[in-house]
C-alpha cells in the first residue's frame, strides 16, 4: 500500500517554511518598504528574532544552510561588526513597546563566535530591544566547537533552549557526510547545558542519509532517548547537489530510496511515539509537557523559517545575511552575499533586497499550508491514515470547501446550516459533510474569501494538493 503512495507522492515539492516560499521574492522590496514596517510595529506587537551567523569550521557534506567554511576567526569578526550596524539600524526603527518574546541563534554555526563576542551579541539585543522577561533564547549548537567557556557565555547571555543536530551516531554515516560527532560529545553538551539551568534540549535527527539503514537509524534514536531530549526534530536528507555543490561529495548509489527513506521515518517516528512523545506536525516530536506540545493541541502551533514555534509572535525579524523577515504585510530577505551585506550595513544599515508584499489570495493559501501543516497531519502513522481515509476523495473535499468560499450563500459559509448535508452549488447535488475540522477552517475563512475573485479561490485546491504532497514527500 505504501510504496503505491510513496511513488505517488516522493516527486519533489517546495520546503514550505513559508508561503509564498522564497523563491517568489522579488527585487522590488527594498530598505524604504522595511523601514515602513518596522515603524508600524508598536504595543501589543509580539516579536521574534532571528540571527544568522553564516559561519562553520567544518563543512557537513549534507548540509543546505547559508553557510561559508572558515578557519579564521578575522571573517566572524567583520561580520559581527556589520550585524551589530544592522541591530542598530532596525532598533532605531523599532517602538520599544514591542516585546520581543524570542531570539534564535542559527547559521552556520553560532557557537563558533568566541565567549566575549557570544556576550557582546546577547548584550546587544538586551539593549536594542525590549524583552519578555519570559523571553525564550535558543542556540543551535556544534558540540565540536563547546568548551567551558562558550558554556557559560550562553548562560550568561540566558539561554533557555539548546538546539543539537545529531543525524546519526554511526560512524559509517558520519564518514560519509563529514560529520564526525561522538554520542559521548553530544551527551557532555546536553549534560553541560542542563547543568547550567537550560530547561530544554532539541535534538535534530535526520534519516535518508548515506549507508543509512533501519538498524543504524534505530540505534541513534534509542541512543538519543537515553539523553531524555524535551525535543525532537526528525527531518529527511534532501539531496539536492545542483543547489548545494559539497553535497556532490555524497555518493548517490549510497542513499536510501524513496521507499527506504519512508520506511526509516516511519521506524524513527514509532519509536518516538512509543516512547512518550507526542507527534507534532508534520516532523517534530515533544514531551506532552513541553510548550510546543501544548501549543498543539491547544491549536496555537506556528510555523516560520525556523520551523515550528510557539512563540506567539506574528513578527519575525532576521537579521545577518540572507536572512528573512515576517511581517503581517509580507516578506524581506537580507542580501545573502556576506562580502555586500556587510557593505551595506555600512552604507545604509539595513541590508533588504528582496520580498514579497501579501496579496489577499497569498494570505489564503498562506492559510490553507498553515492549517496543514500545523492541525492536519500528526506525523507519518496520521498521514498514511488519512490517506487511506480520504484517499483522492480529499482534494475533491476541498474542492467542496472551495465552492463554498466562493459563494456568499453558500452552506459551507453559512454557521446556521452547518448541521445540514451540504449541496454543492456547481453540481446541484447532496455532497457528504467535510470533516469537521476541516469545516472549521473553510468557515473560518470563509468571512474573508467573500471579497475573493473567483479564480482566487479555485486555485486554493492547487495549494491544498501541493500542500498534501508536501507532508506526504516529508512524513514518508
Ligand atoms: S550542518 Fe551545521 S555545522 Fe555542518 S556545515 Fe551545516 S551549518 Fe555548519
């Protein structure tokens, strides 16, 4: 049955941390539109940041992040000069009544910055923003740069979540993908962490990786169980050397076929249910008493470019190179080339180049993946079950859904009838009832789709599919 869905759905789909995704962004969105949307942002205004220190002194053969190889700290250095100009440029546009409730790390590899400039940065933020005392701040971490130090630049600077990419312990893996990283290495960082007051730890799992097997994959997850993660991410290996050029050094005769890789996120996502943790979305599992937990089920889970978040913030402000902001007006991507962001932030302070402004089918579909990716699929074992459930009938449920938005009279829009078998206004027929969840969303929706052009909305079902084969291509 699998391998059926497996061929139907392993074509390759756009990562939808966003939508529009990235490559929509255009030129015509500049320093002039960011800074009208940086001043529009005031009290009440909940706000995440992000940084990128594009930076590693290693390179993982897998890797798809912006990110330069070095073995100077003098390129850090500058760039820290730089991002420290932009800081100062966004805060000045910034009302100080807007609480920042989370400051994310990420590159590359910010735990390569020394402890003094670890202190400095977090210093920085301090006092170009105002903070949640609440204020989640996460690092992804390479337990090959940790030393004591670095440990307690980071709690000095309040870290609260330690973000760890593991892969897979086994050595023929990590050959294979240049990532050399101990189970004992990854421990002493989870365990150095945790010693000095982080209350949680994320560990990033990958399958479909080179010499990846079942049995590999299963003795990496129970190896990491032992280290009691209040996290887990569990994410493909996306092979895609025309975009990513070390990742030719992966042989391709190596890696796991589409069916091997389905069956290894099934194996990995079992055990991890087994084992107490609760299925978020479509690739992240939680102890049920973790905040990204309980944001699920309590239906407030999100999803930005750094994945999914419970922050509550609908303004997402990156900083450093390449990265983007979201705002509830659209996307800004910082310029992406290190050597001209700095130059920028010399001449201008702000480095925006591209994005996107919403248009009001953009915030449509935005809708439709969100309400997909974060309430619909509840891991791999859901998405195969709702598959056999709904098979091809759900894209023709949404189609139903569809009708419905377009019609101000119709059954699907109007509360009062909810209750009644529904008539699709196209067909002139009885139609079943949606799935009560997915009725929610179409009348929620509903209110503003009224306003919608006809094609707007028919195109909704589009999304809706590549939506379906996203999670699919992902959970399998
Ligand atoms: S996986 Fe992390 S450490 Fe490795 S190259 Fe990518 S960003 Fe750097």
């Amino acid at each position: 049955m699998h391998k059926t869905l497996t061929g139907k759905y392993s074509a390759p789909v756009p990562r939808y941390t966003s939508y529009p995704t990235a490559p929509h962004f255009g030129t015509h969105i500049t320093n002039a539109d960011y800074i009208q949307l940086l001043q529009a942002l005031g009290e009440g205004d909940k706000l995440s940041l992000y940084v990128h220190i594009p930076y590693c002194d290693r390179l993982c053969w897998f890797c798809a992040c912006h990110t330069k190889h070095t073995l100077r700290y003098e390129p850090v250095a500058d760039y820290l000069e730089a991002l420290t100009r932009e800081v100062e440029a966004v805060s000045k546009q910034v009302s100080c009544k807007a609480l920042v409730k989370a400051l994310h790390f990420g590159g590359g590899s910010p735990t390569l910055m020394t402890p003094h400039d670890i202190r400095r940065v977090g210093a920085l933020f301090r006092s170009a923003f105002n903070f949640a005392p609440d204020a989640e701040i996460s690092v992804e971490m390479d337990p090959n740069d940790m030393d004591e130090a670095r440990y307690d630049a980071l709690a000095d600077i309040g870290m609260t979540r330690a973000s760890l990419g593991v892969q897979d312990f086994q050595p023929e893996v990590q050959k294979a993908i240049n990532r050399i990283q101990t189970f004992e290495q990854t421990k002493s960082v989870v365990d150095a962490v945790r010693a000095r007051g982080v209350h949680s730890v994320n560990c990033d799992l990958l399958y479909g990786l080179p010499h990846q097997t079942l049995d590999t994959l299963a003795a990496t997850v129970r190896q990491i169980l032992t280290l009691d993660p209040d996290r887990i991410a569990l994410f493909g290996y996306a092979h895609v050397p025309w975009m990513k050029k070390h990742q030719t050094m992966i042989k391709e005769e190596v890696l796991p076929d589409v069916d091997q890789r389905f069956d290894q996120s099934r194996m990995a996502a079992a055990m991890l249910i087994e084992s107490g943790y609760q299925p978020i979305g479509i690739d992240h599992f939680a102890k049920p008493d973790d905040s990204m937990a309980v944001a699920a089920r309590e239906g407030r889970l999100r999803r930005n470019f750094q994945g999914y978040t419970d922050d509550g913030a609908e303004t997402l402000i990156g900083f450093g190179a390449s990265s983007i902001g979201q705002f509830r007006q659209g996307f800004v991507q910082n310029q992406t080339a290190t050597g001209e962001y700095q130059r920028m932030t010399e001449a201008e302070g702000l480095t925006v180049v591209r994005g996107l402004a919403f248009s009001e089918e953009d915030r449509l579909r935005g809708y439709a993946h969100h309400v997909r990716l974060c309430r619909l699929v509840r891991g791999p074992e859901a998405a195969l079950r709702a598959s056999r459930r709904y098979g091809d009938c759900r894209s023709q449920a949404f189609r139903r859904a569809e009708h419905g938005w377009s019609r101000r009279n119709s059954r699907w829009c109007v509360p009062a009838q909810r209750n009644r078998a529904p008539v699709c206004p196209h067909r002139g027929r009885a139609v079943r009832r949606l799935p009560r969840k997915w009725q929610g969303a179409a009348l929620h929706r509903g209110v503003n789709a009224q306003q919608l052009p006809g094609k707007s909305v028919i195109s909704l079902s589009q999304a809706i599919g590549f939506c379906n084969r996203f999670a699919y291509s992902i959970a399998e």
